[in-house]
C-alpha cells in the first residue's frame, strides 16, 4: 500500500525531531564528538542507522538544525524585549533583554533540558563554533541590543564595547549551561530559579558594562609608515 | 647495542614533551574528539602510532597531562601575586592575581599558543571539564584568591560570591582563548598585548564583583517539615 504523501510528511517530521531531540540530549551529556550517528538513531528509537545521515547530512548540519530550533523560540522573545525597552538609556533594561529570553525558555521547556549545555560546547568548539556566531551575527534584535548598550555608554572605547559584548555572550552561556548541568546531576545551584539565576547575571553584567576603563599600556598597533 | 638507561630516559621524556605538544596543538586546531591518537602520533613524527596510548593511556590521561603541564606553571606566578597582595582589602588585587598569571604565562609562551583554546574546550566538555575542576579546587593559590575576595567583600551573599567566582573562572578561559584564536586566523583583536588583555579582563570583573545585588524573587529551597 502506498502511503498518502500527507502520512509520509507527517512521519517523516516526527522523525526529524525524535533525532533532534536525541542528538541534542546525548551531545549535552556526553559530548557532540563522543556520539556517533548511529547511537543518536538508536536513542531515537530508529532501526536504520542510516536515517541520521539521510535527514540531516554531516555532523555539522545536524548540530545547525538543533541550534536554530531554539534560535527561532529565543529571537522571538528576544524582539518583544527589545521593542518593550526601545529608547531606553538604562544599561539594565538592555541586559535584562539580553539575559531573560534565554532563561525563560529555559525555565518554560520544562526539567530536564539540554540545550544550554549543548549551546555551551558548540560555542566553545574549534569546528562549530561558528554556528553560533552566524547565529549571533544575524539575529537583529542581538544587534538592536548591542546598538543600546553602545547609545547608553557613548564614552566608552569601541574596543573595550567589543571586549564587554563578547564577555556578556560568554557570560551568558557558559554559566546557563552550569546551572543546567547542576539541575541535572543534582547539585546545588547558587539559585533556586532560571528566573533568579537571571537576575543573578544580569545584575553582574550590568557592574561588568559601568565599570570603569584603564587606558591600556600599549597603543593599538598602526601600519608602521 | 642496549642503549644506556640515562639515555632512553631522554628520549622517552623527549617523545613525551613531543606528544604532548602536538595533540595540544592539534585539539586546540581541531578540536579534542576530532582528533584521533594516530594523527596526534604522526604530527609528532612518531612512526609507531601506539606510542601515545604506550605513554599517556586513555585519550583523558593525555588531556589531564597537558593541563598539568600549564597549570604547574600558572600556579607557581600566580602563588608569587597572591603573595604580594595578601591582606589586601582591594578587590582589583585579588582580581589582578586572578587574571594576570595565566595571561602573563601565554604572553611569555610566545606565539603561536594553543593552551586558551585547549583549556577553554576541556572546560567546557561534559567528559573531560573534571580535570579543569579538579585544578580548580586543589590549587591553594586560587583558594586564597577566593578568601581575599571574600574578605573584601563581607556583605555578599554566599550565593552571589559562589556565583561570580564561577563566573570569573569562565569568564577568563573564554576570553583568552577567544584572543588566541583571532590571533591564530589573524583576525583584529581588541587589545594589543596579552597585558592589554588581561586589564581589560580585570576592569570587567571587578565591576562585576563590585555590581549590586538585586535580592532573588523565591526564596531558597527548604525541606518542608
């Protein structure tokens, strides 16, 4: 019996996501290189070991797709903070609008997660990290963000604004992956919420933006004339 | 003709020094998983590929030697800073020993470096970030470095200390690693030197650890009675 192509699709979406979801919960917990495409199909519960390769491609495309599942959910919060603190020349409403949307998500997926902690290792990769700089690169409210933070400290040097919005990048991720590590082993973390461990670095990336500069000991390097 | 022990002890730690320095090369290049202990013994120039199994054991005993390697010599500047700021009510002086042996030692290592962007994957590996932990807590410099913080900071939450502690710890292995790899591809770096580096790192985090805090929405978990 031929299936209708409507079944097929709907088979074939149920698929793609069981092995995202597999894929992503094994990388978290044991690294994206320690897993094989064949223990991601049979976690997903697939008898063909090959179906990991046929949906997705390489290794690579495969952590893109479970990276821009969560991009989508996050950008789209992200806008809605950055249109509710437009204008503003408050440094905290722009971390606030930079922090929370992560958080949130993470707190409305429920325990357990595994995203932070597979954000955490495709960041710090050599081969994917730059998946999520593209990311970073092409969201426009992350740019929005960067833009308020630059009209709020206008004396800031553009160099040490460059140096603070990596920090707050790392800052951000590393550190959401830790709490969800914790959560996941049982740990105790500093923070009794997602929310809380929100505030908990928003209120340290806002002293990390005010802080003031040292003028550094060595001038930026010129072509030499 | 049976070689003299004297001898084959050189050798044996010249073939190990070799090893160690090209699987650090390679990881931090390619990645920790990505590179297999066949490639790490060819770019050594060792013709028999189990010479790195022979020497270092699992590919974790391998990661947990070159760590060693470097973390000997951060301990050992940073003792000497610790030293010299002891009793400091200053938070930028326990910062200042915080950040500046690790930025001092790479500065001095010459470039190119590999040990940031080793260090900052193995930190952030669900497998391997053990090892950097382990360093982490037995390293009686950086204890004291926590003890002078906290001295300087009395009326702190615990949890908020706990926090920015981590948050110093990934903070800085990120962004030294983050310079090494824009100097590594030749793309612009923010700061001139390893030096210019660490103070825009210092400037950051004694903002932060000098950041207000906003007290948390829930109130600790307790054990209902």
């Amino acid at each position: 019996m031929v299936m209708p192509a409507k079944a097929r699709t709907d088979r074939s979406t149920v698929t793609r996501e069981r092995i995202l979801d597999a894929a992503e919960r094994l990388f978290a917990e044991h690294g994206v290189y320690a897993v094989s495409n064949r223990t991601v199909a049979e976690e997903a519960g697939q008898g063909n070991t090959a179906v990991v390769g046929y949906h997705f491609g390489t290794k690579t495309d495969l952590v893109r797709a479970i990276a821009a599942r969560h991009a989508e959910q996050v950008e789209q919060r992200r806008t809605e903070m950055v249109d509710a603190v437009e204008g503003s020349a408050d440094v905290r409403d722009w971390i606030n609008a930079l922090v929370r949307p992560g958080a949130e998500y993470l707190a409305e997926s429920g325990e357990p997660t595994w995203h932070a902690r597979f954000s955490a290792q495709v960041m710090t990769d050599p081969a994917l990290r730059e998946i999520m700089s593209d990311d970073a690169l092409t969201s426009p409210a992350l740019r929005r963000i960067v833009d308020g933070l630059n009209a709020c400290l206008p004396t800031l040097p553009l160099e040490v604004r460059l140096e603070r919005a990596d920090m707050g990048r790392h800052l951000m991720v590393q550190m959401l992956a830790e709490r969800e590590r914790a959560l996941a082993e049982g740990s105790p973390t500093p923070r009794a919420t997602w929310s809380d461990a929100a505030t908990g670095l928003v209120d340290a990336l806002v002293g990390l933006w005010l802080a003031p500069t040292t003028a550094p000991v060595t001038a930026p390097t010129k072509e030499t004339t």
